[in-house]
C-alpha cells in the first residue's frame, strides 16, 4: 500500500479550539495517550513554556499521524492576529486546511482574514464547527453566516443533535449534497433533472472531492474537540475530498523554508516543504558551502532522523546557517511575499540593564530570524525598534527575552510605523584613498524612486575585475552582499523611517591591493570595508535626494447594527476617514472606509460604545500616503525620539 501525504494546515480565529482539534486528532489516530488541555498547558503543540502560560499559539507547530494510507502532517497556527506572520509563512506550503469557526461565537474577523487568503492562493479547505458542546452553541446559526459573512459556497456534512450540551453529537447528514454540487456542475444538474437515482453517494462523493479542490465548495463538519464529537468525521473527509501532495521525487529539488528555531546547542534548525526532487543529507540545497548535516521527519508523533526527504514531505535541516525563513530551494515555485498586512506598528525595545545592550542586540536579531515580518533595526540615534502588530505581541517578546536570553527589556510606546520614499534622485560616491574616506573601498550609489509598494530593489551591473572576489569567491555573492549592506543601511532614512519604494544601483566598485597603482594601493580590501562604507554613501545619496515620510493607511470593515450606522459615521468624519461603501442586509450594514493606521487603532476602541458591542471591524492594509501638514510630520518625528 503506498503511502499519501497531506500537508494540512489547521486555522482559526483566538479560541476557536484548533490547538484542541489538533490534540483531538493526535489521539483519534494513537499518536498519544491522552488529549491535552491549552488552560493546563499540556497540549503537543504548544510547546514553548511561554504558550502554555498563556494558553495561546505563538509559532506555527508540525505534528504527524496517519489516518489509513495517508499521512498527514499537520501545522497548527497561531489564532491571535498579533501573531498572523506566523500564519503567513505557512499558507504557500499547504495542500489543504481546516478552519475552525466556533459554534458559539460564529464568524469572528480573523475568520474571515484566513479564509479570504485560503481562497486566494487556492488552497482546499474544509470548515469544523467546533464547540457544538458549549452553551449558547447554534450550529446552524454559524453554518448560515458562514454563507453570508465569508462568501462562499458551503455543503453541510452534519447535523447537530443536543446542541449546547455535554450530550451533543454530530450525526452524518449529506442530504443537501445534491442542490450544492448541481449549483456548481451543469453536467451533474442536467443528470439530477433526469434521473435523480443517478447521483449515487459515491458519485456526489468524487464530485464533492473534485470541487473541493478546485475550492468551489468548502465541506463543512461539526463537532467538539473536547468531547470528540464529528471527529470521524471529519478525520474521513481529510482523507476524502483534501488533495493529497504531488511532486516528482526525481525532479530537480524545489523547496521552501517555512520556519526556522534554535536547537539545544544553538544550532539553526530549518522546517522545509519540498514540493519537487529529493534532498539528502550532505546535499548543498542552496548553492553554497553549507550542506545538509542532519535531517529528520515526523514519524508517528516523534521527529526522526533519516537520510532523505522526497516530494510532498516537510522536515527539518540541519548544517544550513545561512537560510532564512521564505528561502528557497532549488528552483521553489515563487510565492507572493506577504499574503497579509505587513505590521503597521513600532516601538522603541532598551535594556532594563545599560550594559545588555549587545545581548539584547544578538536576542532580538535571533527572534528576528525566527520571524522576518516583524522587523528588528537599530537606529544609532533612538536605539532598537521593533515592528509589530500588537500590544500582546510586545508583551511576549518582552517575556521570551527574558525566558528564553536572560534578558530584561523595557518597551516605550507604541507607535505608528512609518516608511520614507526617495523625493527625487541622489547620487553619492566615496573613492579609496581619500580624505572622507576612512575604508578600503570605492563604493557610488545612486537612489531613486521606485513604483508604490515595491519595496527595495538593488541593481549591482558591476565587472567582476572591480569586485574583490578574493573576498567574495563569486560575482553573484559580492551583488548579493552589496544588497544586503544597501537593505540595512535603507533601515533608518533622515528622519529615522524605514526607506522603501525605491530602486539602489551600483554605479562604482573599487578594491585596493598592496602592489596596485597609486590611486588603489593600500592594504588589501575586506568584506567589512564595503560593509561599513555602504552606510555613509547611502546616508549621502539619501541627503542629495530628499525624502518624503509617509504614514500607512488601513481600509476598515465595519459590520455593524443598522441602528447605529449615525455614530459610526460620526466617529469615521471624526477620524477624517474616506467612507468607500455602505450596504445594508437587514438589520446590519457593512460599511467601508479608508483611513490612516493610526486612526484605525482609536476606531477600534470607539467601535464597542458606537454599537452597543455588537460591531465587528476587519482591517487591512491599503498602501501609505505622504504626511499631510508640518504637524503631523513632526509628530511622526517626534514619536520616534
């Protein structure tokens, strides 16, 4: 019997119960003994000491079982929004999903953030209506705002019996199978019309696998991961209607990143999917001199080591110390860079200690590792600042800092993170053996404007007789390096924002060597000498050309109660937002505006008073603007000091 694999990815808004889904699923397959709890912090997944203090999924976690002939590996993810760059590094390596709704609070915003990135990267994905055990649980209620709310085609698989009891089960029931695969199939509709006999239960079965996977429809089970309830179920249609993994073992290798941790001797440990190919260990995966060292996969619970990985298979690399997350392997299919907002938010991180200020530095740059969205940069005026998403988020680096590095560090306010874009073209060149210039290097850039949201391209279109790759090895590594060196020093513009939406080119490159002629002599060129120029010709290119701080904007969702559409509107003029859409559906409107991130921030606290509680707003982001007035200028100034 040949084994299947399924890369399964479990979602879901805070407290849905996906971290218990999961431990319920472990145990219905014998991987463990007994089904954790995330309040007594014993569940497999969660398990930094830091989860299971607080109960929540902080990084993405990997677990296996097997459910007849196919395996499954199953990464749970994070649920609060602060960590969503969690949940974003894991959608481009899935094959499918579960996402859990709970059956007593329904349709919450980060359900509806997830499932609109499923359906946008195509991948199939079932529903589990969890905690049908609960008080107030009304199954049928979230099945029908999962049709209006999300959008989308469902096909209900159970029936609920004693909802909100300990008592309650959830039975098979298919029998609204035919009217919503017909809707999506004129072949089977006109089979339907004639010979409703026709449509037998393995037919509307293959049917309703096929059109899962091409995500027209999304199945929908019902159950309780605390008593185990519709687990079966559920369990039958992973393997059922979820496309299983396929790749071509002996294709070129073709991987990618999606984690990276330290192990316990501080080693860099890399999680990859491989989609194509085969990797082993002592394989050289990314063209350089690292190479596979140790490699292991999940075995029926425990991480096992072995000699290769094939097609469809997630496991981890050791000996790979220059890999980041989002990496590449081999010829990767390329994946969009965020499939959410990158963090709009910032503050100031310092040590409670003076002295710690170099291990603060390597902690946080390791974190950053770990978890590229939230970006980490020094400033050498304000100190290290943090990009994040939340005031939790803060909260838990502050706490793993402690735990995990020994030390103590204070976070100043929050604040709104703002980027600078080049206003016009500057140029700047330092030449060796001059008096500004202290390095043994010859290093001219020029900066200039690039499309909106494009981020930071470095062109390096340099020969390699003026690299010095005695130092580099290879004109590919030196253009790699300049890029890098240019991408830091891009960290704090002149006002002390990230620089972003421009295009760097190289236009000089010179070395010097000990017998050369006058204007090259010196000392023989390092890798530190372009490393450390690079800052002071950037910081000159940037001055030639002026920059313009922009502030981001967010384009909010509000689902409110019709009753209250006066005060939202009132506190959207209030916080000068652009209202885009308003449309009613009964008693409830949505309403769609644009707004800075700032503003969004005080809109979420306005929102429970405004609606008596009921109001539900989404947020996401919707590019920057430049600041509008010298007050708000010195203002984004001014939070930075």
């Amino acid at each position: 019997m040949s084994l299947r694999t399924l890369n399964l990815g479990i979602l879901a808004h805070v407290d849905a119960g996906k971290t218990s889904l999961t431990e319920r699923l472990l145990y219905a397959a014998g991987v463990i003994d007994a089904v954790g709890s995330v309040d007594s912090g014993t569940t497999q997944t969660d398990s930094l000491a830091l989860e299971r203090e607080r109960g929540i999924t902080i990084r993405s976690a990997v677990a296996s079982l097997r459910i007849g002939d196919t395996a499954v590996n199953i990464i749970d993810t994070p649920g609060h929004p602060d960590f969503i760059a969690e949940v974003d590094r894991v959608l481009g390596v899935l094959d499918g999903a579960v996402l859990v709704v709970s059956a007593v609070e329904g349709v919450q915003p980060q359900t509806r953030l997830l499932m609109r990135a499923l359906r946008r990267l195509a991948v199939p994905t079932l529903i589990f209506i969890n905690k049908i055990d609960r008080g107030g649980a009304d199954a049928e209620r979230t099945l029908a705002d999962l049709t209006r709310r999300l959008g989308v085609a469902t096909a209900p698989m159970t029936r609920v019996d004693r909802p909100g009891e300990r008592a309650a089960r959830a039975r098979p029931d298919t029998r609204a199978l035919a009217d919503v695969l017909t809707r999506e199939n004129e072949v089977l509709l006109a089979e339907y019309v004639a010979d409703e006999s026709s449509l037998t239960a393995r037919r509307l079965r293959d049917e309703l696998a096929a059109q899962t996977a091409r995500c027209a429809v999304h199945p929908v089970f019902a159950g309780s991961a605390m008593t185990g309830a519709g687990v079966d179920a559920l369990m039958a249609g992973l393997t059922d209607l979820l496309p299983a993994s396929a790749g071509d073992p002996v294709a070129e290798p073709n991987g990618r990143i999606f984690k990276i941790e330290r192990g316990a001797a501080g080693e860099k440990v890399a999680y990859v999917r491989l989609f194509d190919g085969t990797l082993h260990v002592r394989d050289h995966p990314t063209g350089g001199r690292d190479r596979i060292t140790a490699l292991h996969m999940l075995e029926r619970g425990a991480w096992t080591p072995c000699d290769s990985v094939s097609a469809g298979g997630i496991a981890t690399l050791r000996g790979l110390a220059a890999v980041r997350v989002g990496d590449a392997l081999g010829a990767a299919r390329a994946l969009p860079a965020h499939h959410f907002a990158p963090p709009m938010l910032e503050a100031l991180v310092v040590p409670a200690s003076p002295g710690d200020g170099a291990r603060l530095r390597s902690a946080l740059a390791q974190l950053a590792e770990q978890d590229p969205l939230i970006g980490v940069r020094a400033d050498a005026n304000l100190g290290t600042a943090v990009s994040l998403y939340g005031e939790v988020q803060k909260e838990v680096i502050r706490a793993t800092l402690l735990a995990e590095f020994g030390v103590a560090a204070d976070f100043r306010e929050t604040t709104t993170l703002c980027v600078e874009r080049p206003a016009g073209v500057g140029e700047a060149v330092e030449r060796l053996n001059t008096p500004s210039n202290p390095y043994q290097a010859t290093i001219g850039l020029r900066i200039e404007p690039g499309p909106p949201e494009s981020g930071v391209e470095v062109r390096v279109p340099v020969d390699y007789r003026y690299a010095p790759l005695y130092v580099y090895r290879t004109l590919d590594v030196f253009k790699e390096s300049m890029g890098e060196y240019v991408r830091d020093a891009l960290y704090a513009g002149p006002h002390g924002w990230p620089v972003t939406d421009c295009v760097v080119t190289m236009t000089e490159s010179r070395y010097s060597v000990v017998d050369g002629p006058p204007s090259l002599r010196g000392p023989a060129s390092t890798a530190a000498d372009f490393r450390k120029l690079t800052p002071q010709v950037m910081a000159q290119a940037l001055a030639a050309c002026g920059t313009v701080v922009c502030e981001p904007l967010a384009r909010v969702t509000l689902d409110i109660p019709a009753w209250s559409l006066g005060p939202v509107l009132s506190a959207l003029s209030r916080l000068q937002s652009t209202v885009a859409e308003q449309v009613a559906r009964g008693d409830e409107m949505t309403v769609v505006a644009t707004l800075t991130a700032a503003h969004a921030q005080r809109l979420h606290r306005l929102l429970p008073e405004a609606t008596g509680g009921e109001g539900v707003l989404e947020s996401a982001f919707a590019g920057y603007r430049p600041v509008r007035d010298a007050s708000t200028l010195r203002w984004a100034e001014g939070s930075r000091s």
